[in-house]
C-alpha cells in the first residue's frame, strides 16, 4: 500500500498510530518479561561460589542466548498475536502495511532481527521513529510494518 492508500484505510477503518510513549512503555515492559524468561532458564547455571569474574563471563557467554530469546519472543508474539506481552498491555498491537492484518512469520522474523541490531546500535533505528510522520523504526520499515492503538 502507498502513504496515501495507507492513511485513507486509516480514516476509514478509525486507526490511530500509537504513540512514542506507549512504545517506549511496551518495550520496557517486554524487556522486563525476557529477563525474567532468561532468569528462569538460566537459573541453575552460576554456581553458588563462583566470584565476580567467573558469574560476569558466564553471563557473558550467554549474551548469544538472549539476543535469540529476544528474536523468538519478538517474532512469535508479533505473528501470531500481534502484539507482544508489553505491547498487549498498552492496547497497541504491530499491523502490516501490506493488509493491515498481523505480520507473516517471515516478516515478523526480519522485524525482530532488525530490532535486536537497532538495539545494539545505541538505539538510533528506535530515534528514527521521533522524526518519522508514521513513527516508523528501522525494524517497522524494513518490515512494511506500524504500530497501532488497538482499541
């Protein structure tokens, strides 16, 4: 769909773009949920005696299982609800462009792998969304995705 196409279903359909407060909400909210889901998978992992050194380069070593927890948290709940946890809690959900329905796993997928790279780089594809009319991210572009208010 163009810009165009894109606004006039807008209008038609009474849907409104979530604001960057609520977003910035949900993903706190999010974050907060993965920590506690790696928390609870790793928890056995560091031994009770371990020092300082040896609990920071186990944590370390796990650093590659948090990015993939992060991209099966992101990709499944945008594909299959919409929506994650925090985004549900906020009443916004993730929509495609293309049919304004729930994002297919494939794009759901490069959505939660561009997201975790934005992160990684000091958030700047998270700031695009302040100068961007659609509050686009960089993973909601590459994606053909918006976030909505889901009423």
């Amino acid at each position: 769909m163009t810009d165009e196409q894109i606004i006039e279903s807008f209008e038609r359909e009474n849907i409104t773009l979530a604001s960057i407060k609520k977003r910035a909400f949900a993903y706190t909210i999010d974050e907060i949920l993965i920590s506690i889901l790696f928390m609870i998978i790793f928890f056995g992992k560091v031994p009770q005696d371990a020092t300082y050194e040896q609990t920071l380069n186990l944590l370390n070593s796990l650093f590659s299982y948090v990015i993939l927890l992060k991209i099966i948290y992101q990709t499944f709940f945008v594909w299959y609800y919409g929506a994650t946890p925090g985004k549900m809690m906020l009443k916004i959900r993730v929509i495609s462009t293309i049919d304004l329905e729930n994002p297919n796993i494939i794009y759901s997928l490069n959505r939660a792998i561009i997201r975790v790279i934005s992160e990684s780089l000091f958030y700047i594809g998270f700031l695009w969304a302040l100068t961007n009319p659609k509050r686009e991210t960089w993973h909601d572009k590459v994606a053909k995705t918006l976030v909505i208010n889901a009423y």
